[in-house]
C-alpha cells in the first residue's frame, strides 16, 4: 500500500485517476523501487528487500525472511546451544570452544599458519565486523591436475635411462626479455611430464618422510620442480639459484625446491649472499684493482684461511662492520687518483684513520690493519702501510638496568617461546647466538650444558621449558629439527630460527637482557672471576661491568658519601 498513516490501500498505479509517478524516498532519496510510508524496499523495516545485521554474528547483509540470519549463522542456530560466550559476554549461540561465531571468526582472521587457534588474545581487544555470506578461503597451492594414468603415480615411475644434467648445457638465445604468463606456466606445468620431477622424487620422498613434510608441502615441492622443467629452455642444463628464486611469481616454493636440488646435486648457486650484495654497493664506482682487492679480503674474512697470516672465520655482521670502516678510506683514494691499494702509504693510513671519530675510527684502523695484513701476505703489496699503526681506545658506554615490569611482561607472555627466550636469557644470561643454536640434547636432568659450561636450570625456567616443549610436540609432533627453538619456516628442516625470532612483537632484546642479568649478579656479589665463569666472558668484557658497583672506600656506615 502507499501509505498507512493516512490509510491508502492500493498502489500509486493503482489510484484512482493514475498511474502516478511515486515519490522519492525520504531516507535515501532514490526515486526507484517505492515500497510504503515514503519509503523505498531498501529502507523500510517491514520489506523484504531491508538490510541489517545478523542476530548471531552481527555480520551485515541479511534480509528478514531469513530471519535475520545469515548462511552459516542457520546451521549454528539448529546445532549450538544459547549460552554466554566466554570471550565476548554476548548471550548468543556459542560453539564446542565456548566462543561465538562472531570471536571463531576474529580468531581465525588473525591466526598464523602453523598455529593453533588463540581465541582469548585475538579477541582481547574487541572483534572485527565483517559482511554476511562471503565465504573467505586462505590462498592455497593449486591442486596437482590428475594424471592420465590413473593407476600409477607418473612422477613414482623412474626416470628413463641416460638421464642426466650438466652444468654447461647449451641454451637457447632469447628474442625478446619477455616473462611468461604466469597462467600459462601453471597450466602447462600441470600437465607436463617432467624428467626432473622424476629424477628427484625419491629425494622428495626421503626429504617428506626425514622432516615432517605434510601432503600439501610435498605436492608444492614436486609442483615447483614441474614449474623449474616447464621455464628451463635447456631441459638437461643444471638449474641456478636465480631460477629458482622467481618461482613466487607463480605460486612455488623456494627454500624446500631448494633443498631437494642440492641433495640431488642439481643446483648451481649462482645468487650472492648479503654480504656480497653489501659489498658490492659500497664498492660501486671504485678502480676494479681496488674492488678486487676488497673482494679477496672479505672472502678471506669470512672462510678463513690457513696460510700465512692464518685466519678463523669471521662472522658476517663482524666483517660488515670492518667493509663499513674501510670503504670510506679507499673511496678517499679512489677520488685522489690511486687506482691500486697498492699505491696507499702510511701516511695516507694516518690521514684516513684520523678524519673518523668514535666508534667509526676503531672500526676504520681495525679493517685497515686487516686488510692491508691479508693483502701484504698473498704478495700484492711491497709493504703493509697500516704496520705500526696505534689503536685507539673507544670507551665503552656503562651497562644500564631493565625495567623490571618490562621483563615480567616478557615471561608472562602467551608465546610460550618467547616466555622460554626471556626466562634463559634472565636467569642464566644466555646470548643470542647460543639461543639459537641450542639443541634438544645439551638439556638433561634438569640441568643446560653449554660447551664446558653446566648450568643446573632455575625453576621458573623448568616450567616455561616444558610448556614450549608440549606446544613443540602440539603444533610440529614429526619434525626431525634438532634445535630446541623451531618455527614454521624451520621445522621441515634442519636450520636455526633467525635472528628476529621470537623477539619481533616485543621491545626487550637477549643483549638488553644478558647485560641486565650480569649487573644484577655483579652487584649482588662484587666478584669479577664469578662474572667470568657464570657467563663466559673475557676479564677485558667482565671489566666493562666495573663502574656500575661501588668501592668500600666510596661508603661510609653503608649511606653513600
């Protein structure tokens, strides 16, 4: 009817003397599809094309001859009992976890791959609302298209005889730099009958069953390889690192492809390193004498070298540090015409080292002396110009406490891994490094062995440990890694977590910590060779710690003088 309050029963085509036009809707102005009351079917209550929230899940689209439900809504209604949801406090339907539809929801938009659902933390701080029937699906790798042998697997059957990949093979020339189709690829990789996916699928096979590998992974592996066979031009060449480091671009795996290729001895490591990329920027637009020079010097830094002048191998951040202390200086010749490190005299090392200041200058005179020893003794210079040369002693800044509600927070963290890192570090003072390298094996009888070091463990420590070891078993229970700290990335293979891990969502870092744990002994106990032998530092290390405590003469009667 057109109107109820004055009464109009009929239509406005139906008036008498019309049709006439309807008017506009008073709420949002449209003049199409008139209902009743100066409304649209848009905007009144009683149409059955009005929009609103859903009784359940508060998600907005839903009509009322659903009953103002939505689609997954129904079935919780019909199988979920009305109780008060233990996250949000809402009387509603609530499931088997005790959380609405709407906080199950919030949940699982937040939760990370590899984990399990954290109810309680994603719906801390409220929910986010979302639109009715939408089904939102996670990315997943395309399913492997069936094979037309439907009784055997092709990619099980042996590879032909005289199957073989070498490192020089001759490739195609291109026309045109021109990237293939990404749907293309994916579609002729699924089909394609790939002899590298044959040659490598016992690997695959040992590496699914060695590691933990689920069906998905493996069927992403053995799909990468199909997509490095489909993009190669010369099917019997090798594949390089830069091949298969483009693989994203059409859904593959990187790290995974990667490890089954070098097991099969397939791969040909042509990508630089960090390092070697950092090095290469600080180096650009120098004489290719000296850059050359450099190079030799930093692969010596950091593999070593067991002839004169001997060399253990550095670690990467050290040597970034020395190239960050060197390329200034040679960047200064390089612009004053030498073309040769070899043309450098002491007294362009002096002038060099001095025009640096702080921290930079201890930098700057220890990579100098590094660098111009391992030049002097492969024979490229006549003599060392940085012999000789003083060191000069940068002072050290003076260790300061933590806030001790900062580390409280870290312990009681939900991660139990970061809860674990934060009690090793504050009660045993840990490093970094060690954390990332520890193994299952060095925690035995309660106590941690860290190299001729045993450290019997502290008890908040025992319950954190055996809380990240249940989630351990919970969320990876067929990883084969052997370090006590795993992740996602991780857990299928062999290697440590990074070094960002698991402190990312968290101000407090091991150093921070470390320092604040051997203050606190320290001050409590004012004895350096303790220092020492509890945390494995060096008399010149444990020295730095000194000024922190008070002499007995500084004292008088215990109140400071």
């Amino acid at each position: 009817m057109a109107w109820t309050r004055p009464r109009v029963d009929v239509c406005y085509d139906c008036l008498p003397g019309g049709p006439f036009p309807p008017p506009a809707c008073s709420a949002c102005g449209t003049e199409q599809d008139y209902f009743s009351q100066g409304l649209c079917g848009r905007c009144h209550p009683r149409s059955p094309l009005h929009v609103g929230s859903c009784k359940i899940c508060l998600a907005w689209g839903v009509y009322p001859r659903h009953n103002w439900t939505c689609w997954a809504c129904r079935w919780w209604r019909a199988n979920c009992p009305e109780q008060t949801c233990q996250y949000c406090g809402r009387l509603t339907r609530v499931g088997d976890q005790g959380a609405c539809r709407l906080c199950l929801s919030q949940a699982q938009s937040l939760q990370e791959p590899g984990r399990s659902l954290d109810l309680a933390g994603a719906n801390r701080h409220g929910q986010q609302l979302f639109f009715a029937n939408i089904l939102i699906k996670r990315r997943k790798t395309p399913r492997l298209r069936a094979d037309p042998w439907r009784a055997r697997n092709r990619n099980s059957l042996p590879f032909p005889a005289g199957t073989g990949f070498t490192d020089h093979g001759p490739d195609q020339l291109t026309l045109f730099d021109l990237a293939p189709d990404p749907k293309m690829v994916r579609a002729l990789a699924a089909v394609a009958d790939s002899d590298l996916t044959r040659y490598c699928a016992s690997i695959v096979d040992e590496h699914a069953a060695r590691f933990g590998w689920s069906a998905r992974q493996r069927n992403d592996v053995i799909r990468s390889l199909r997509l490095l066979q489909t993009l190669r031009t010369t099917p019997n060449a090798k594949i390089r690192a830069s091949e298969v480091l483009m693989l994203p671009r059409y859904q593959g795996n990187i790290t995974s492809t990667m490890d089954v290729l070098r097991q099969a001895g397939l791969l040909i490591e042509d990508h630089p390193t960090p390092l070697q990329t950092y090095l290469t920027t600080r180096t650009a637009g120098l004489p290719p004498q000296m850059v050359e020079h450099l190079e030799l010097w930093v692969d010596v830094m950091v593999h070593g070298s067991r002839t004169a002048p001997r060399q253990l191998p550095r670690e990467p951040q050290t040597v970034r540090l020395h190239v960050d202390g060197v390329t200034p200086a040679v960047t200064t010749w390089a612009q004053a015409g030498y073309r040769s490190l070899a043309e450098v005299t002491s007294q362009d090392v002096r002038v060099a080292v001095a025009a640096q200041t702080g921290a930079r200058r201890r930098f700057a005179e220890t990579g100098l002396k590094s660098l111009f020893k391992v030049l002097h003794g492969r024979k490229l210079l006549f003599t060392n110009p940085a012999r000789g040369l003083p060191s000069t002693q940068v002072r050290a800044n003076i260790p300061l406490p933590l806030d001790p509600a900062t580390v409280r927070e870290g312990l009681d963290s939900p991660d139990p891994a970061l809860a674990l890192c934060v009690a090793l570090v504050a009660f045993h003072g840990l490093t970094g490094k060690e954390l990332r390298s520890l193994q299952l094996t060095a925690i035995a009888d309660g106590c941690l062995t860290l190299g001729d070091r045993v450290l019997p463990l502290a008890a908040p420590v025992r319950s954190r440990l055996a809380a990240w070891l249940d989630d351990r078993q919970r969320t990876w229970p067929e990883t084969a890694n052997p370090h006590l700290l795993i992740n996602r990335k991780t857990a299928p293979r062999l290697t440590p977590p990074g070094q960002a891990w698991p402190w990312t969502g968290t101000t407090l870092r091991p150093q921070s910590l470390r320092e604040d744990r051997i203050l606190h002994e320290l001050q409590a106990t004012a004895d350096l060779r303790r220092i020492c032998d509890l945390f494995g530092l060096s008399v010149q290390g444990a020295t730095r710690y000194l000024p922190t405590i008070e002499h007995p003469d500084l004292t008088i009667n215990s109140p400071r003088d």
